[in-house]
C-alpha cells in the first residue's frame, strides 16, 4: 500500500525475529491521518526510495535507513555468497544442525550484531515498534531507555559450589528481568528489551553473560572445575565490570610499575616471567630451534605482580590461598607504562602491543648499545623461559693490531665478550661464513656484532691462517690503510710502504741509456711508476688509453732491467696476441735496439728453455704458451708481461691457467680495457699480477661481481677500485690531450631508401611481437639470446638489407652516403679507416669502391701478414682508403697516416669505437683527425645512441662489452629499442 508523499507521513522503525538471523529492524513510513494518528497504510523505505520521502526524515534517518538495508536477508545473502542462490537453499544449507557452516555462522553474527549495535545507538527519539505476526510495522510500541543500565556480577562460594548471577540496575532501581519475559535484541554490544524498554548497559557487556539469567536464577560452579573458571571466567569479569563476592576476597591496590623487558628467540603467545615467589625455578635452555629474530616483551611488576602492556587500567592477577583464593585488582598506571613505551621508541625499539621483533644481529647490538642505560631507568632486562638458547648480552669489545714484517703484515688481535677474551682470528670461519652465533666457555651464545661482517670481511678473506695467527700479503696496504683510517686496527708499517698510497710523488728514475727517443711527460711517470712496484714486489697493471704509449714505456723499464743488472741473467717473457708480435719487435728495434729480442712463435720454434739465457726478452703468443705450458714454467722469468691482458679474462680457460703456471720475479700486464664483459674479467687478471688481492674467486663473485653488476652497488664499486687502485695506473687520453692533436667528432645521419624502409618495418614488428611475447612469459634473462638476434639483424637492414637477404636488390641509403663521403675525402687527398663489425658490409663496401674504381687496402680476421698490410697504407701515397673490420682490426694497429675515421655501424660499447679512432690518434698524429660515424634514421642505431648515457655507467667505470649492456637492459629500454 503506497504512502503519499503529498500527505503527512512518519518513519518507523520496526523490530522482529529472523529465524536464522536473530532480531532484526525493518524501517517503514507510515501515513498519518487528519489527526496526525498513524493509519494502517505504510510502505517499506530504502535506500532506494528514501529521497521521495526526503522531507520528512533527517539525516539520522538516512543513516538507520541504510543499516536496515544491510542487514536484510537478501543483503546478507549477497555479502557472504557471491554466487546466485535461492535465499531458502542458502540458510538451510548454512544452518543446517549437523552439516552447517559454523564458522560461517559466526562470522555473519558478528556482521548482523554490528550494524544492530548502530542502529540501537541511533533509534533514541525515534518511533520504534514490535512488527505483528502479520507484518504490521505499528503493532507494539516500545521505547528506548534515555540512559544506560549497569550490571552487577555476584559471587556466592559455598562450602561445595560457587552460584553466580548478575543484577540490573537503572537509575538508582533493580530491574527484574529474570523470568520477565526479556529477551537479548543483540549481545555485542548488548541491548535487552524489558517491559517494553530497549536497555543498553555499561562497561560494554557482553549479552551472552546475561543471556542464561533470563530464565534462571543462578548458574552453580561444582568445586572440581573451580579453579580454571575462576582464572579463564571471573578473572576478566573483575578487571572489567563492578564484581560482588562472598567467600573469597578482591583486593584493589595501587603499586608503581617497574618496567621488565623479556627477550626470547622463540615467540609465545604466553611469555614466562620470574617473580618474587619463583626466582629459584630458574629457566633452563631447551633443545627447540630458536629463530632468527628476537622477541621482545615487554611487562610491568606491580608489587608482586608481573602484568602484560595492554590497554586496561585494571588488571587482575588471581592468588589461590589455602582455603580460599584473592583477585588482586591491580590499579595500573597507564601514564607512567607510556613514558616507558616512548623511553623504548627512542631508542629504536617499536612496541606495539607489548610486544618488539627485531632480527638476532639487530636486537643484540640493540641490547649492547642499550642495556647499561635501560638499567638506570629502571628497566629490568632478562632472557624469557621460553627462549631456546643461552644468550650473553654483556659487553663486546674488540682490539685489532696489524704489523708489517719482512715479508707480509701480522694480524694479531683479541674479542672480549664480558670475561672472556677470545683471539680475533678464531672469529674468522664465523665472519666468513656469517655465523652470528659464537659459543663461549661456559656455554653461552654470544652473537658477533652485525658490522664485523662488514668491517673485518676483507680481512679475514684476503688473510692466511697459521695455528690461530694471521698474516696478509703485502699488496694488501689498501686494506690495512683503510683498517687503520677507520679506527679499526691499530697499524705498525713502515715508511717505505707509507708511500705506496700515493704513487704520484714517487722518485724519479734515470732513463737507460739504450733508450732511443724521449718519453713524454706523463710516460715518464709510468715508467717510475714501473719502478715503483717493482722495488715493492708488487704486480702492476699499465692500463692507459689505446695509443698512450704503454709499449715503449714497458720496453724502456725492460731495457734499464738489463743496464741495470736486475734481470740477472733471466729473460722477460712478452705475451700478446699473433697480430702484435711484429709491432712489439718493431717497436723494440726503434727505441731499445739494445734489447736482445727472441721471437719465439711458429710451427718451427725450437723448444728449449736453454737458450733464453741468451736473450732480454722473448716475444711469444698465447697460443704458444698455452701448447709450450709445461717447457715454459720450467724456467724462472725476470718479467712475465701480458699485452691485451683482458685475453685471460676467464680465469677457467687454458690459457688464464697457463700464465697463471709461469714463474718469475715479476708480474706486469697491459691492456687499454681491463674490463670488456664481467667484473670477473678483472679478478682474473689482478689475480695473475698479485695472487689473492680480491680474494678467492667464490669470495670475489659474492662481494664484488653480484653487487656492482646485478645490484648496481657503487659502495663495493668503490671499495673495488680501492683496493686495485695502488696496482693500477691508468690515464685517459682526455688527461694528456695537450699532447695529442685534436680530434673532432660527429654524426651522420642516413635515410632508408622505401625499399629498405618497408623490409626494416616488417622485421622489426616480426621481432618485436616475439620478444616482448617472450618477456610476457619467461622474462628479460631468457630473451637475451633472442634479442641480440633481433637487434643484429635490424642492424644489418640498417646497413644494407643485403646483409640479411641475398634476394634483396634494391639500394641502401647508408652505403650511397658512405660511398660519396669516401669519393669526396679521397679527391680532397686523404686518407680514411673503414670499419665495420660485419663482414658482409666491407664485402658491400668493396663491390661498390670497385665499381668506382677505387683503390683500398682490406683487413679482416682471415687476413694474413696483416702487418704487409698496414705497412702498404702507411707508405704508399695513392693508397687512400682501408677497410677493415672491426675485430681485426680493434688493437694493436698503428695508422697515423689516416686522418679520417669512418664507424659504419656503431654498437652498444663506446670504448670498442675508440679503440677503432685510436688506430689514427695515436702518438705520432700531425694532423686534426675526423671522426664520422654513420647513423642510419630512424631505426635501432638512432635508438642505441639516445639509451647508451643511460646505459654505460659500468663501461666508464670499469670498462665492458655489448653482451654486458645487453643482459642490462629493462623491459622498457627493450620497448624503446623496438618502438
């Protein structure tokens, strides 16, 4: 029956009994007659038509209309079951007596008992009815109470039972429900309905403790189950609610709180405390497994009384006497338990509910830091009953002390724990392996402070151990100097190796007098600085820029050596790849004429150690010393010197294990990329020159490779080049550029022709669907063989599409700009290096300088007597352009005739195109030299340039490779390459 609007109208709210749900409102607007007396006629009101009846309901209305909605069966059907069901096939199936869902049960209780808790709370004022038998919303009308009742708990102790019962009282009065006809509309909280009054209570009440009185009298406690009901039940009834006894006592005292924070490495959810009564049932430490974190609690003595942190202001601690028992009604002080809580935030303990976790290394170093303080605030620190191990939480000190002697640094020292004193190196397989826990004399576990895993790991990894003492090599000052900057060990060295920290004002050496030529400025401070850690026996790395020189000052240290009388009769044995050979005894022929050279490469060498001793130094391969291994570690070298080094950069290989076999008074290697694919790289070869500067390779991979490749840590970065740096010099040509001439670069762009276009669009999105497919599915890591793949053949489009497809017949826009660049240097009379990665696109290049009918001189890896080669272009004058490619091509190649420089097709790694430039700039260069190198628009190479200053922050600090980006790049740098 509709209401209208038009018309007076009142909204009330009707209370009934669900049969599953419990009491339930329903809210109605009822027509009013000329009277303003309600009429029969009423309608529902929801929250979907409760803004027609808007003028006569308040905003409190629009607040119970929409908790009424939500409690409806059909609501609460929808909350808990998201799939379609009839509402009789849920609630039988829910509430079924034996196969009903009770936890389902409950947990639709609590929703319903909630939103009946608000309603409750909002109906003061209202109209509020009991809804009749035939659904009419006005048959009874009840009020709600204006004030709160209290309820009073009863205890009666008999000599065999315990009756309990509560009373009601409001305002001053009993109120007598037992019996009455109440009944409980909702329990938590709880509301009852007495004679037609809606009464709330006190001190939140549970109504499922007042629900057994409303037709009983008294609940009887037999005498056998009394002690666990006066714990679990009666306990909490006096630290909440107002509690009348007879035949036992409740005491209410008022202690100050001591503070005791109890830590155990095993979280209880009761936590055992010593008190006053107990202190001779001491703990004993159990063999459960304890965590790896510590559990803090914290708790309050009140008197006698140990009391947890929790909210209450009272709290209850029950005493069974010998014929009675006495609730001690605890008046807490909640004020002062807070100050302590804030005390313990202070310090960085976070207590929330009682209760700290903190990890084992933290907590301990915690309690160190802490422990002498928390005492003279009161506080009492102790171990919990349920913690399964020992712990000391004393004092920890440690003293470190480092000696140079003659032959290696002395590291002795001592750990106190409390009483103890422990000598520092057996702390070394603990800090290794991170082991925290260490065991003293008398059985307890002491944890080693977290930072000793940082500030002594170095120590103890580079460190040998002889019968609990240990010793370090000497080219280890880096570390020592750092130990002792750091306050973390007291050092004793000499002054003679003081200086070793800082090379640049080592002293000046005389040049040989069979030295031809000058050296410059900066070379001869390398050359000093050779002398330098030859006079310390130390390995040394000459790491400059490509065409800085490194030869000629080697060959000048190797030609005072046999002035000098150092090399005592002993050869140096030079190693580097075939193709340098003849530079090397090229370059000795001009500058050390005096240096007796024995080539020892070829099919036909005679393999007999004997006769070096009629030779200064021996010039070889790695091949060959990798085939001559056994002859060769047969004889003791002056020097062994690696050139290209990074060609041992895989310290398993056959050849990283042949050098690594040779003997020798001296180590030296040379390289311009110390560093090409992998941090390893360089473990490799600093590990040739001075043997367990970085550790062991296991060691090395764990602290150094995985932090600064895959975490990008530039704190072990820079701890990385700390400790190599006393053996490393390098100087980049940017630093003695006054020396060079001047080199000048740029970018020139090329256009696709539309054939090319159309066949470099359709292989891009081929690969781009597949890898970023890929990446959906397994990752970046399992796509990097596919991408190189994808990534080199757009290259090669860029280039020429011929590259990728023979069929192809069609022009590329790259190789006609190439081409006309090459005719125009060539008619202006200079000369230019060519270089390229592929092969395939110097074949393109060739085909087309034919046609043109111009002359070239080619090198590529299949090229033999390359050095004929170079030679022909440096002296013959008409010979103007060189094709080489760029892995042949990439080191030991002097081209100073060559004043132009064309990269075909740049890559990921900068340092590989320098090293290409640097064939023409190098020492010996008149002339400005000009770089151009060719980007084709709008593709791959256009790309690489705008990610390569995001992307090469490893190659400028410790130089790498394509690969190494490759494996660097994000899913998004992937996108933007392929976009």
């Amino acid at each position: 029956m509709k209401v209208s609007t038009t018309q007076p109208f009142q909204i009330v709210y009707s209370l009934f009994e669900h049969e599953y749900l419990g009491y339930l409102f329903e809210s109605y607007v009822v027509q009013l007659n000329a009277k303003g007396q309600l009429t029969l006629q009423h309608q529902n009101v929801s929250a979907k038509n409760a803004a027609e009846f808007a003028d006569g309901l308040d905003a409190r209305d629009f607040e119970l209309i929409a908790l009424t909605d939500q409690i409806q069966q059909d609501a609460v059907i929808k909350e808990f079951w998201p799939k379609k069901i009839a509402t009789a096939d849920f609630f039988l199936k829910i509430y079924d007596p034996e196969k009903g869902d009770k936890g389902l049960q409950e947990r639709i209780a609590a929703y319903v008992q909630g939103r009946m808790g608000q309603l409750l709370d909002g109906l003061q004022g209202k109209l509020v009815f009991i809804m009749g038998k035939d659904g009419e919303p006005t048959w009874h009308e009840i009020k709600v109470a204006p004030e709160p009742a209290s309820v009073l708990f009863h205890f009666r102790r008999n000599p065999d039972n315990t009756h309990y019962f509560p009373t009601i009282q409001y305002r001053g009065q009993k109120l007598d429900f037992t019996g009455c006809g109440a009944v409980m509309v909702c329990c938590q909280p709880a509301w009852m309905l007495l004679n037609d009054v809606l009464h709330n209570f006190r001190n939140d009440v549970d109504g499922k403790k007042l629900q057994p009185f409303l037709n009983k009298k008294f609940i009887v406690i037999p005498r056998q189950v009394e002690d666990s009901y006066y714990q679990r039940f009666v306990a909490p009834l006096v630290e909440s609610f107002d509690v009348h006894a007879r035949g036992f006592d409740i005491r209410s005292e008022r202690y100050q709180a001591r503070p005791h924070l109890i830590f155990s490495d095993i979280p209880s959810s009761t936590v055992t405390y010593e008190t006053e009564a107990a202190t001779s049932s001491r703990r004993t430490a159990t063999t459960e497994a304890s965590s790896d974190h510590i559990h803090f609690d914290l708790a309050f003595r009140y008197g006698t009384h140990m009391v947890r942190n929790h909210d209450k202001r009272v709290s209850v601690q029950l005493e069974k006497t010998t014929d009675s028992y006495v609730f001690h009604r605890l008046i807490r002080n909640l004020e002062d338990e807070q100050e302590f809580i804030r005390a313990l935030q202070d310090r960085a303990l976070e207590v929330r509910n009682g209760r700290a976790v903190l990890e084992k290394a933290t907590a301990f170093k915690w309690l160190h830091s802490h422990a002498e303080e928390l005492a003279q605030m009161g506080f009492t620190v102790q171990q919990g009953s349920t913690s399964g191990k020992d712990y000391f939480i004393g004092q920890v000190t440690v003293t470190v002390g480092i000696t140079e002697t003659n032959d290696w640094f002395d590291v002795h020292g001592t750990v106190r724990f409390g009483e103890y004193e422990i000598p520092f190196a057996k702390l070394r397989p603990y800090i290794l392996q991170k082991r925290h826990e260490f065991k003293l004399p008398n059985g307890q576990i002491a944890i080693i402070p977290e930072e000793w895993f940082t500030q002594y790991l170095e120590l103890f990894a580079f460190s040998e151990d002889h019968h609990n003492s240990l010793t370090l090599r000497k080219h280890h000052v880096a570390l020592v100097s750092d130990l002792q900057n750091g306050n973390l060990a007291t050092v004793t060295m000499s002054r003679k190796l003081e200086r070793l920290r800082g090379f640049e004002t080592v002293e000046d050496q005389p040049l040989p007098a069979g030295f031809n030529g000058e050296l410059r400025p900066y070379q001869k401070a390398g050359y000093n600085w050779l002398h330098f850690v030859q006079d310390y026996h130390f390995g040394g790395c000459l790491a400059d820029d490509m065409g800085l020189g490194k030869t000629v000052q080697t060959l000048a240290m190797l030609m005072d050596r046999k002035e000098s009388g150092a090399a005592a009769g002993a050869a140096s044995l030079l190693v580097m790849p075939t193709s340098l050979v003849y530079n090397w005894l090229g370059e000795a022929q001009k500058f050390t004429p005096g240096l007796r050279i024995l080539t020892y490469t070829g099919t036909y060498r005679d393999k007999n150690v004997e006769q070096f001793a009629d030779y200064d130094v021996i010039l070889t391969s790695y091949g060959i010393v990798r085939l001559d291994a056994e002859l060769l570690k047969s004889y003791k070298f002056d020097y062994v010197i690696l050139d290209e080094s990074q060609a041992i950069k895989n310290p398993g290989s056959t050849t990283s294990q042949a050098v690594r076999g040779l003997v020798s008074r001296h180590r030296l290697i040379l390289t311009g990329t110390p560093v090409e694919n992998s941090t390893m790289d360089l473990w490799s070869q600093m590990s040739f020159i001075n043997p367990g500067l970085l550790g062991s390779q296991t060691f090395f991979r764990k602290e150094f490779l995985k932090p600064i490749e895959k975490d990008k840590d530039e704190v072990k970065m820079r701890r990385l080049h700390a400790l190599i740096k006393p053996f490393i010099l390098r100087r980049h040509k940017a630093q003695v550029a006054t020396e060079l001439p001047e080199k000048i670069e740029h970018l020139s762009y090329c256009r696709m022709t539309d054939e090319q276009q159309q066949c470099y669009e359709e292989t891009k999105s081929y690969y781009r669907n597949k890898i970023l497919q890929s990446i959906e599915e397994h990752g970046t890591a399992s796509t990097q063989f596919m991408l190189l793949q994808g990534l080199t053949k757009l290259r090669q489009i860029a280039n020429h599409p011929r590259m990728a497809d023979e069929t192809y017949e069609a022009e590329s826009g790259k190789l006609r700009e190439v081409v006309r660049m090459i005719r125009s240097v060539v008619s202006e009379g200079h000369k230019v290096l060519v270089f390229s990665q592929f092969v395939k696109h110097l074949d393109l290049v060739r085909h087309s300088l034919d046609e043109k009918q111009i002359e070239y001189a080619y090198l590529d890896g299949n090229t033999r007597e390359r050095h004929k080669e170079v030679a022909r272009f440096q002296e013959t004058e008409e010979l103007r352009v060189f094709l080489i490619s760029l892995k042949a091509g990439g080191v030991g190649l002097n081209l100073t005739a060559a004043d132009y420089v064309f990269i075909l097709d740049p890559w990921w790694n900068p340092a590989v195109e320098a090293q290409a430039v640097d064939r023409a700039h190098r020492i010996g260069q008149e002339k400005t030299v000009f770089t151009y190198k060719f980007i084709t628009k709008g593709t791959v190479e256009e790309k690489i340039l705008a990610l390569q200053n995001r992307k090469i922050q490893l190659v400028s600090d410790l130089i790498s490779t394509d690969e190494a980006i490759i494996k660097s790049l994000t899913k998004e740098d992937i996108e933007e390459l392929l976009g």
